[in-house]
C-alpha cells in the first residue's frame, strides 16, 4: 500500500508569496493528482502528472519519478488560494481509486 | 461541463439505521468510487466500481456495500449505521475514454450518526 506524505501540514503565508507544498510517496505509481479543496468540503481537481511539469495559471505541478516526490507551487499567491491542497496517487493503470496524503492547510493573509 | 451530485448535503441517523447515500453523474463516466474523510485521516476509499454492477472494495469497505445498477448512478449503503460513520462522504467518478482519468468530485455528504 502507497504512503503519500506532505509537508507542510500548515502554512501561513503573506500575500505575493512563492508558496511551495511538497508530497512523497513510498511506492511506484501510474500518476499523481493535486487537489484543492475549500471550505464547505467541494474538491476541485488541479493537476494530474505522470512526468515533467505542469502549469496553469499562477499555479505550476512538478513531479520527479525517480525521486516520488511531486511540488504544487503557487506563485503571487492571493488570499483565495487558502485551501487545503491534497496529494493523491495512483498505483494501478485501471480504476483504482486513488491514495492520499492528509493535506497541507494553506492561509495566504492580505 | 462534469457534473457529479450527491443526494444530500447533510444527513442525521440514528444508530442501527439503514443509510443510503446517492450520487449520480451527467458525463457517462465509466469509474465512479466513494470516499470518507476524516480530520487527521484525510481521505479513503470506501469502494468503487467501473463499470454497471460491477464494485471493487477499497481500503475501507467494511461497515459498506454499494449499488450501480446503471452508469451514471453509484450507491454507497451502510447496512446498520454507526457512530464511527460520522463522517463527510465524497462521490467522485472519471472516464478512461478521456486519457486523463482526472477525478471528478461530488459536494459531499455530512453525515452524522447520533
């Protein structure tokens, strides 16, 4: 069974930050998803990587496979990105459901 | 646009009560799955399923059965409702169809089991 792993559990931060979240996980995967997730429960899929880079937005996803360690960063970061950004991987190619970390609770101040 | 609904927003049972909780999506998505998160737990797979009547257990299935007698309809049932069920129950579902397999979630379900 995957362990996914993010740091920090907490973070407060300025607004205009570079805000980096980091997420590890223990065993080979098909693909890993950022998830952003406010107050009132509804998730909204960010990113979905299997290599390289992606970048929406102020928003950009890394993922090192060798290493199984992926960074959400966020840059100018606004008030409205105060989340809770969640990790999830994916270890099969079928319809296994996904493994997630615990989340980082993010609060951006004005 | 996906859209993934839940029947319910909030929800009180009593303890022992037969519980069911619908979700449906509108984008004939093949996989749906439910999950439960808990603070400090984060999110877990209760079951999911990829296609009509069929349902594979997740990391968490005990207490649970779930129901997909069509595509776009997938029932999360808790056969005797326990406290230990209190939680918030998300509904997500994904298509392979479309390369990417992003998952898709529902607004959730707070249930509480008194």
């Amino acid at each position: 069974k995957n362990e996914v792993e993010q740091s920090p559990q907490n973070l407060t931060a300025q607004e205009g930050e570079f805000i980096t979240i980091n997420c590890s996980y223990s065993v080979g995967i098909s693909a890993l998803h950022w998830l952003q997730q406010h107050p009132g429960g509804g998730i909204v899929s960010l990113f979905m990587l299997s290599s390289g880079k992606k970048k929406h937005g102020r928003l950009i996803a890394t993922i090192n496979i060798q290493e199984k360690h992926s960074s959400l960063h966020i840059t100018a970061s606004h008030p409205r990105d105060s989340a809770v950004y969640i990790c999830a991987v994916r270890a099969g190619g079928g319809a296994d459901g996904l493994t997630f970390g615990k989340g980082t609770h993010l609060i951006i101040q004005p | 646009d996906v859209k993934v609904t839940q029947s319910s927003r909030y929800l009180v049972k009593r303890t022992g009560e037969k519980v069911f909780l619908e979700c449906v999506q509108d984008m004939d998505h093949e996989n749906m799955f439910w999950y439960r998160q808990d603070p400090g737990l984060g999110l877990r797979l209760i079951y999911f399923s990829y296609d009509v009547k069929m349902k594979e257990k997740g990391d968490i299935p005990e207490g649970y059965s779930v129901s997909r007698e069509k595509k776009e309809r997938f029932s999360l049932i808790l056969e005797s409702a326990s406290t230990n069920q209190t939680s918030m129950y998300l509904c997500a579902s994904s298509s392979p169809r479309q390369g990417s397999e992003t998952q898709y979630f529902g607004p959730g379900t707070r249930l509480l089991v008194l």
